[in-house]
C-alpha cells in the first residue's frame, strides 16, 4: 500500500499500480540526421544567452520511478533526473512525461552569464542569477515494500528567487541542495498547468502537470524550462504556479535564425501537403486569385473592382470594419473556374516568428484557397453531403513548425483544424522524403492533420458531427519548394518584403446569410426521436460558419499572428 500523506490508500482500490520494473520507452529522434545549418547569430550553437544567464537543453535521462494506472496506459507516467549536465552548469528540476509515448523531451540547465546583458536593479546588485534551494517540501509520496516508492520535492528558495521545477526521489530523505538551482526572481516569469500528465485518487488528489509561461507570444520573454508541476488540490481556483520559468531579457533574440538558416529550415522541414483525392476546391496563389477574377467591394456599391495581382490597390491597414469584402466574380463559368483554384501556382506563406521567449521559432505556413466547400455531416451510419452549409470564398488555413533554436531541430507541430486544433509531438508526425511532415489537408475544408482518416467535428461517442476526411492523393505542394516568406519581424524593418495583400484586413469573401435551418429541419424529420436531442445538441457546437456564408479574415489579423497557437 502507499499513501499521500493521509489516511486514503490506492493500491487496494485498484485504482492505480506500480510498475518499476516496465521497459524505458525508447528514445525519438527524426528519420533523418540534421544538416549543417548555415552560420551566424546564435541559432543552433547549443547555448543560450537570456541577459543574465546562459541555458542548455539536456534530452538525457536516468529514470527515477515510474507508475501506471490499472485503468489503462493514458493515466500512466515516468519521472526522470537529467543526467550528462555540461560542466558549470546546474539542474532546475526533474523532468516527466507518459509512459506510453518515445521518450523525448527536455530541461533546461543554467548557469551565470559571461556576458550579461541585462543591467541589475539597486535590488539585485549583489545577488548572483541563480542558488541553492534552502530545503525541500514533501508534495507527495508513494511507498511499497514490493515496488520501491516515489517522494516529489518542492524546493524552498530563498528569499528572492524562485523554484523552477520539481525533485523525485526513490528515497524518503530529503534531497541534497546541490540537486538544483533556484533562480533570481527578476529573471523569470509566471508560469501555468498546461496538460495534466498524471491523476491519481480523488478524495486525496495527486496530480502532475507541464507547465508554461503565462503569457505567450510574439514578443513574450517567457522561457519553458520543461520541468513539471505536482500538487495534491484542485488547481481550478488558481493562476500562476509556486513553479516559474525563465525570462529573456536579451532583447537581441540572438538564438532566432538569420534568413538564409530560415530558409535552410524550410528547405529541410517543408511539409508536403496531400489534398484529398475527390476535392473539388484546390488551393491557388493569391496573386493568381486576383489575376483570374477575384473583385473588390465597397458598402454602399453594386459593382466591384478588379484586383492588381499583387493587392496594391487593396485597403491597407486599419480595423476590419466590414466596409470593404472580397468576392467572386458573378459570371457563372468564371466563378466556376475561380473556386476550383489552382495546385499549380499554389504556394505556402510563411511566418517566422519568436516562440517562448526565443528559445524556439516558429514558422507558420499558410495555405490559399479560393473556395471553402459544404460540409458533410455524419449522423452515425448515416453520411449526409449538405447542399451550402459550411460554403464561402476565401479559406485561410495554417499549420506550424516549432523549431528548437538550440539545436535547429523540429520539435512540435501544430495542425489547424477550424478555429481550433492542436499540438503533435514530432514522434507522431508522418515524414516523408526525410525530416519533411505530411500534412494532410480535410476535403473541401482544407483543415489540416497529421494521420489519413475520417476525423469527426461534434461527438466522437455519439458518432454525431461534420466530417473532415483526408487521404493522400496525386494532389501535393511540396512546402521545401514553394514557398514565400512573407514576415519576419524579429530581423528588423527591410529585412522581409511583406507582399500588399498581406495588409488587407478586411473579409476574403463576402457574409451572405440563407437558410440552413431548413436544411437542417429535413435532416432532423427523418431521425429516430430517440437521437434527435443528442443531434440538435451537437449541432449547437457546430462553428457558427457553418449556418451562414462569411469569407474569413487574412492572416494578420489572427490572433496567432502575434499569439500563440490555440491549444
């Protein structure tokens, strides 16, 4: 048996095991070597410099206990300890991840700067950047005659700085000092629970979070350490963490990649993008959108303007303040030829930007495409092609590269999928030709996935919901070819020709109500009584642009602009 400090045991209510003695997951490492990135600035140096203090990443691990749920392997984790820390440098915390996924992940190790940047305040003069823990706090612990146990260890810092991450150890007495750094509390930033990595009990919780900074951005300064977070009560009341991150305070960003290391990124990672092998409306280049019919309209007038290819005489700037929409020609055939697009002069833009304090970059690639096509929606056995639902012109859609600016190594993906999406590791992402992801793109929504299937917008269990299926066909763009990078703020005004059209921010497509109820009533008169409730429910979840026409925003003014990606 083992416990958590109280009276309530787990072991016997078969609600979680130990298993100490399971095979280590394997490490993850990309199908193919990196190359040798060009040189200059700091990118890819393996070090560094955030003001004050110099960080490295440090991948490997000597495991220090591991538990599993009898519920199934998703409640299931392992803690770890870096191990081959370069000299100088010292530990900020213990590393964790699941038990189910390749191992691959990191912590970050610290050490005094030799060439600070940052200028220390009348308060922090005599202070060094980073110290020893004044002692250490039992959040938890696990014991068993038979497995061995686990104790988890806040360290205590002193009065000034900040605990960056938590202590494991398969042993009750406490853990030396020297096992970790605290850091100067100027030098780092609030952090937050991201993805709860373990659970265990109920009426004496324990649980394992990651964490990250609070504020996420473009221009946010916060650092992951890529430590963990444990607690044993409900964080749903609480903000910040007693566990911060670090803070750049080099405002050089001098990690972040010049351009000829961002194009050689690109030419190494560019995902290739399949289309579904029936879609009816393939992307274009912007350019050729404009140059095949696409017209401006203004409030107030009945005809609309041609567009120069390149948006010069697109309104630029200001608010979206609906006075200016995107359409198509009315001309029948024109229109027709219009929302088919056009594979061939297709291209990705690309967004380079700082990601978490500069630590890692993140290249956007956004995709054109003229015509957003019907949705399909699957009511359990049933699949059901609507007539407009879901249709309007413009479709913006996007997907993310997250580089490690340590290393030059492809990190995370994150795939966009309707106003939402998420986050996949590297070890889940399809390669093809090398380190280059397949990126699979719905049919006639062009939401983005990393794996070919039928992905269900609505409800999984009820089988109940819009249909996104993908599968790779003879449509591809080659993202390592054809490409443009259309932003790149961090290398100073100049340095990237950011194209007209990008300054458009205003709708691509007009907003043209009709009646999707209708549609949607002869759909539900032919349903069992016994689901019609739990499809009506569903279709409430539905995004709003699914019962109306609306032509969608440019990427500039997304909220992943300057933003982090909604996760």
């Amino acid at each position: 048996m083992f416990g958590c400090g109280c009276d309530c045991f787990y072991w016997s209510q078969g609600f979680f095991e130990l298993e100490t003695e399971s095979p280590e997951p394997k490490p993850f490492s990309l199908p193919c070597p990196l190359p040798r990135w060009p040189q200059g600035r700091g990118f890819a140096t393996g070090t560094i410099n955030l003001g004050e203090i110099e960080v490295v990443k440090v991948t490997k691990f000597q495991r220090i206990w591991s538990c599993g749920s009898s519920r199934g392997k998703s409640n299931s984790a392992s803690f770890y300890r870096p191990v081959e820390i370069p000299e100088g440098f010292y530990c900020l915390g213990h590393y964790c991840q699941p038990k189910d996924q390749p191992l691959r992940g990191y912590v970050l190790a610290a050490r005094a700067s030799s060439k600070p940047v940052n200028i220390k305040d009348d308060h922090t003069e005599d202070l060094p950047p980073l110290r020893k823990p004044v002692s250490f706090s039992l959040v938890w612990s696990s014991d068993s005659d038979k497995n061995g146990g686990g104790y988890f260890w806040q360290p205590n810092p002193p009065v000034g700085y900040k605990a960056m991450g938590v202590v494991v150890t398969d042993r009750q007495d406490e853990p030396e000092p020297e096992e970790v750094r605290c850091v100067r509390e100027d030098l780092t930033e609030s952090s937050e629970a991201c993805d709860m990595i373990l659970g265990v009990g109920s009426d004496c919780p324990f649980r394992v979070w990651s964490t990250r900074p609070c504020e996420r951005g473009m221009w946010c300064p916060g650092v992951t350490v890529g430590t963990f977070f444990c607690c044993t009560h409900d964080l749903s009341s609480e903000n910040a963490l007693d566990i911060a991150c670090l803070k750049n305070l080099d405002p050089t960003l001098h990690s972040m990649p010049n351009l000829d290391q961002v194009h050689a990124l690109i030419e190494h990672y560019g995902p290739t993008v399949f289309f579904h092998p029936e879609e009816t409306y393939l992307p274009s280049s912007v350019p050729w959108f404009f140059k095949n019919g696409a017209l401006l309209y203004r409030h107030g007038k009945s005809e609309g303007q041609p567009i120069n290819s390149t948006g010069s005489n697109l309104p630029a700037g200001g608010l979206n303040d609906s006075e200016y929409w995107i359409d198509m020609p009315e001309e029948k055939e024109a229109r027709s030829n219009l929302e088919k697009g056009n594979l061939e002069s297709s291209e990705l833009y690309v967004h380079v930007k700082p990601a978490l304090g500069g630590t890692f970059t993140d290249i956007v690639m956004w995709i054109f495409c003229p015509f957003n096509g019907p949705a399909t929606l699957k009511i359990g056995l049933l699949t059901l092609p609507m007539n407009r639902i879901g249709e309007h012109v413009g479709d913006w859609e996007h997907f993310t590269l997250r580089i490690s600016n340590h290393t030059g190594e492809l990190w995370q993906m994150f795939f966009s999928q309707h106003s939402g999406g998420g986050w996949v590791e590297a070890s889940d992402i399809e390669f093809i030709n090398g380190n280059k992801p397949i990126v699979y793109a719905s049919k006639h929504g062009h939401a983005s996935f990393p794996h070919p299937g039928m992905y269900l917008q609505g409800s999984e269990k009820l089988g109940i919901g819009v249909r996104n299926d993908v599968a790779k066909s003879k449509y591809g763009l080659d993202g390592s070819r054809r490409y443009r990078i259309v932003a790149a703020e961090y290398l100073g005004e100049g340095a990237v020709e950011e194209p007209c059209w990008l300054q458009y921010m205003r709708e691509w497509g007009p907003t043209i109500a009709y009646d999707s109820a209708s549609e949607i009533n002869k759909i539900m008169n032919v349903l069992p009584l016994i689901i019609r409730y739990s499809v009506a429910n569903i279709l409430d979840l539905f995004p709003i642009a699914l019962y109306g026409e609306e032509g969608p925003t440019g990427p500039k003014e997304k909220d992943n602009w300057e933003g982090d990606e909604i996760c």
